[in-house]
C-alpha cells in the first residue's frame, strides 16, 4: 500500500501531464498532424547549435571522470559555478561569487533543495495566482503549507493588499514566477519594490526571516523589449532559482542553478545547507556533462524570434475568433478566458476537435485556459481554422 501523503498527490496529479499523454494516445489515432496539443511547456525549438558543438568538444577533449563522475562538492564544479556567477553580474551589475551559486537538477530540483533547506513542518509558502501548480506538491513534499494569493484577473499583477494581509508569523517563502507561467506577464518594477517593502515591514514586524524565491526558467523570453526586474536588487532576503530548459531548449537534460547572495540572512548555513540537500534529496550533484555545456554557453540563447511569430499568430488568431486573453509579455503560454464558467467543460469543448488545452484550475486560477505555444507554427497555422469552429459554440 502506498503512503497516505502519495494517495492525495496521486489523485491530484497534474492536469498537464494527463494532457500531454492524452495528446499521445490521440495521435496514435488520428496522426500526429491532427492533433493539436497545447499542453505542456516542451519547448519545440532546437537548441542553439553551440549546444551540439560543446558536447562534441567536451566528449573529444575532456576527462570522463570528470564528464561523468561526482563532483568535488554537492554545489556543482567550481569553475562553473564562477562562470555562471561571473555572466550574472556582468548582466545585472550585481556582485555574485562562484560560491553564491549551487548547480542543480533544473529548477524543479532546485526549488526543491531550497524549500527542504529552508522549510519546518508547518511553515507557510505564498504563491500568487495563477502559479505553476508544482509548487503545492514542492511545498507538501517538506509538510510546508501553501498559501494563494487569488489572482488579479486585469493584469493579473499580484494583489499586494491581500498578500500583505496573508503573511503570518508561520510565512517562511514566497515564490514568485516572472515571466509567469501560465500568464506570460512580466511582474513590474513597480511592483517588485512594493512587494520588497511589505515583507520587509513583515520581518521586522514578526522578527523573522521571509525568503523571496524567484523561479525564473523564463526569464530569457521575454518580448517587445520588456525588463524583468533581477529581484536579489531589491530585496536582500532573495534566492534565485534559474533553469536552462527553455533559454537552451535543454528541459530533459535537467540543470539550472540556485543563487544564493551573501545579503541573504545566514546566507553561510543556507548555502551549505543547500548543497546537503542536494546530496540527501538523491540528486547527489548537477549532472556533471551538462554543467560543463552550460558554462561553455553561457552567453547563448533560444530563438526567440519563433516564440515570438507564435505569439503573434495564436494571439492575434484567437482574438479575431472573440476569445479574450491578455497578451503575454514573456514565456510561451496565453491564459484565456474561457467562454463558459466552467473552464474544464470547455476543455473537453476543445477536444472534439483535438486541441489539447490546460485549465485554469491547474493553477488556481479557474474560468482561464493555459496554450502552450511553444509548438511548431504549423501546429498553430492549422489549428486555427479549429478554434474558429470551436469559437462559433459560444459566440
């Protein structure tokens, strides 16, 4: 018999994945050509030839032990780390060292490192919503307790007034995703320093510590000259956690890193701390090949240009059919407004005619769907003509 804890998670499992593997199944029957599935987040562009190129120079020309072998330290390989260290600041005028960042498993690993590192049983960790509904099974995994902070459905920036009156003396986290998933909405400058301010208010208030987690896989795609405000500037309490899965196309090989600045309150234990958890969670270490890839790429990035022809195209497109959705400013996702209270009646709307979409509730955020567009443009071409005839059931 399997764990009670497992029993809940398992019934709860994501609505993305089951997505994603219904998109298979009707493939098989219908072709893959005929089938359009905007479930999950697979980013469909190739990674930038470098990529290819530091894996066949590193194979040729590096030891295998150290290719493939653990590393030194559970943190990931020091040079590495000051190459990742050294791009950060040269990025964002900040003032990082190699031992301020631990390499590890993407950024699902390494939310996971930090919340093990940081979390009592019973501690509380604020998300805002919409949120990546991973976070509920990464907070429950180290018996954390999510908070929501309900979503702001006009420009869906955080409500800051709710959030204010929701932190507690049991608030340990709050993650916050920008560029979001599911939105595509870049989280302001303005309101980055306003949020700063509020849990600054809070520490002193409580006489805790409030650690501000940045999840940021997105933070390369971003459009029309959009800033993403670098959080660790404005808040000293602030751990980064960074994927290279959709700024390198890489989300299979797993690797990304924690930055954890020397202003982070006890920032000496919590880095230490963070690199047992690496080794206790069963990570053990960063996969070794990869840190090397990543350090010899460290200035490369995706396409943008193709996300960017997608987002047009689906958003646009969609529009004209009378769906309503807010245009997204960075990642790869449009959240729309479903037609029907019931956003997973509308799913199942939209499978009739083999489009594949997420609700809403997924992320806390019902009466919204999530489209992936980081499919092919093809996919979205001929999809389009099949949200006109799924647009005319309810307009």
């Amino acid at each position: 018999m399997i764990a009670e804890k497992m029993k809940n998670m398992v019934a709860n499992s994501s609505a993305i994945r089951a997505m994603f593997e219904e998109g298979n199944r009707l493939a098989g029957i219908y072709g893959a050509e005929n089938v359009y599935d905007f479930s999950l987040g697979n980013p469909n562009v190739a990674a930038p030839e470098a990529v290819k190129k530091a894996i066949i120079e590193l194979l040729d020309e590096d030891d295998p032990v150290v290719l493939h072998g653990y590393t030194n330290s559970n943190a990931g390989y020091a040079d590495v780390r000051e190459t990742v260290a050294e791009s950060l600041n040269e990025r964002f005028g900040t003032s990082f060292e190699g031992k301020n960042i631990v390499m590890t498993v993407g950024a699902a690993g390494g939310l996971n490192v930090i919340l093990k590192t940081l979390l009592n049983p019973g501690d509380e960790v604020i998300a805002f919503a919409p949120y990546f509904g991973e976070y509920r099974s990464y907070t429950n995994n180290y018996d954390g307790v999510i908070v929501e902070i309900s979503p702001n459905t006009t420009d869906f920036q955080p409500k800051l007034d709710e959030f204010e009156i929701k932190i507690t003396p049991k608030t340990k986290a709050v993650i916050v995703n920008t560029p979001n998933n599911p939105t595509g909405v870049v989280y302001s400058e303005e309101t980055i320093k306003k949020m700063a301010a509020i849990m600054e208010a809070k520490q002193k208030e409580y006489g805790t510590d409030i650690y501000l987690i940045a999840d940021e896989p997105y933070r390369e795609l971003v459009y029309d000259g959009t800033e993403v405000p670098y959080l660790t500037k404005y808040y000293d309490n602030t751990i980064v956690g960074y994927s290279y899965s959709k700024s390198l196309s890489l989300p299979g090989e797993r690797i990304g890193y924690l930055v954890i600045p020397d202003e982070v309150e006890d920032s000496e234990t919590i880095l230490t701390s963070a690199g047992v958890a690496t080794r206790i969670l069963g990570f053990v270490n960063a996969p070794t090949l990869q840190q090397k890839v990543v350090a010899k790429c460290i200035n490369e990035k995706t396409d943008l240009s193709y996300y960017d022809r997608n987002r047009e195209t689906l958003y646009n497109g969609l529009k004209e059919c009378g769906f309503e959705c807010i245009k997204p400013q960075g990642a790869f996702y449009l959240f729309v407004k479903s037609p029907v209270a019931d956003e997973k009646e509308f799913c199942a709307a939209a499978k009739k005619y083999n489009i594949l979409i997420v609700p809403g509730s997924s992320f806390a955020c019902p009466g919204y769907v999530r489209i992936a567009y980081c499919v092919s443009y093809g996919t979205i071409v001929n999809a389009l003509p099949k949200f006109k005839e799924l647009a005319k059931e309810y307009f």
